[in-house]
C-alpha cells in the first residue's frame, strides 16, 4: 500500500479546521445617544420650539443594513446595526441635542419638501438624509485600527417664512488605540463624533432661519 506523507495531511486538517472556525459573523446592536462636545457649555438656543421630522437611510446599497463591522485578530466579525434603526436613532440623537438646550419639541412628518413647510408648527422644522455612515476596525494582537464616515443632508426650515436651508456634514475620523473595539467603546465614538458634528453647525443654521 502507497503510503500518503504526513506533512500534506498535516497542512490540509490545518486548513479544515481554520475554514470551520474563522470568519464567523456575530450581529452587534448599537446604543448612539446625543452626548455634545466634552467639557463645553450647550450653546444658548434662540428657539423656543423645534420640530423633529423624517430622517431617511439613503446610504443607497447599504440602506437598511449594518452601519459598520469590526474584524477581530481571530478572524471573526461583529457586524454592527443600530439598535432603534438608522433613520430613527439619527432623529432621537437630534432630539438629544435640543434636549440637552431646553428647546421643546414637536412631532413633524416633514421630509424636507418646500411646498409642505408652512404646514409645519414650531420656530423651526429638521429633516435628514443620512448617505453615508460606516464604522470600520480591525483588531490585531498589539494595536487596533478603525475609522468612520458619517454623511448626512439636513433640510432646516422656518415655517414663519417658508425659508429652507440645506446643509451637508461630513466627517471621516481615524484612530488606532492599543485596546480592541469593544462595543462601548463603538458606541461612545459614533455617539460623538455624530454629535458633535450636528453641535457644530445647527446654531449657525438656526440663527439664519429665526436671528
């Protein structure tokens, strides 16, 4: 009988038993909250009433899917989602913000059409379209990578005026820590470098549309 080396054999239950063992794919729900620049006073808000209107995933092939995955030094992946949805979670972190200034909110189901503005109650009306929002980090035994996008259109308007302002935020921050992704520690960076680009822009958007 034709004896079969044992090194191959060796090299093939190798392979077996990585491909039965890597690349399993965990779902990992994210809690995203408003949580505002650290150790900074909330900017005085001119507004008396805001209303919160429909905030969309239009982030194209990805809408409705995860927001971002973290590839662990084993191979293994946590796909992450937010826990409440992208369009819902994205409209409570700006609700968060108004929160936090003590403005009072109203429901809206504004979308951002100009001819449905003057329908609208409240000093002013917000709506979004999120088009890019991706989480990526990639563990290794002594150092961890990750980065993000976060692209979001916002539609601000005065009811009293019928004025509508566009604007579009995008950031894409990087860091390399020496500890792995924990699901805090995703959480905690998304909560704020979203919040803190929505902190940057809508007093200025706010004192256009009501002074």
């Amino acid at each position: 009988m034709r004896r079969v080396p044992a090194l191959p054999l060796l090299a093939a239950a190798l392979l077996l038993a990585a491909g039965c063992t890597a690349g399993q794919v965990r779902r990992v729900p994210l809690q995203i909250k408003f949580t505002g620049a650290e150790d900074a006073a909330p900017v005085r808000s001119p507004l008396r009433t805001v209303a919160i209107g429909i905030f969309h995933d239009a982030r194209g092939k990805r809408a409705s899917g995860p927001v971002g995955e973290r590839v662990r030094f084993n191979g293994n992946l946590d796909q992450y989602t937010l826990a409440g949805g992208l369009p819902a979670d994205i409209a409570a972190l700006v609700r968060g913000y108004y929160k936090k200034r003590g403005v009072r909110i109203l429901p809206s189901k504004w979308d951002g059409q100009a001819e449905r503005i003057w329908d609208e109650k409240g000093d002013i009306v917000v709506s979004g379209r999120v088009t890019n929002l991706w989480f990526s980090g990639r563990d290794s035994i002594t150092l961890a990578q990750a980065q993000s996008n976060f692209r979001i259109e916002l539609r601000v308007g005065s009811p009293q005026t019928g004025t509508i302002i566009t604007k579009t935020i995008q950031i894409e921050p990087e860091r390399t820590r020496t500890f792995y992704w924990k699901t805090k520690a995703v959480e905690a960076w998304l909560s704020r470098t979203i919040s803190e680009a929505i902190e940057s822009v809508m007093p200025g958007i706010e004192r256009r549309l009501v002074g």
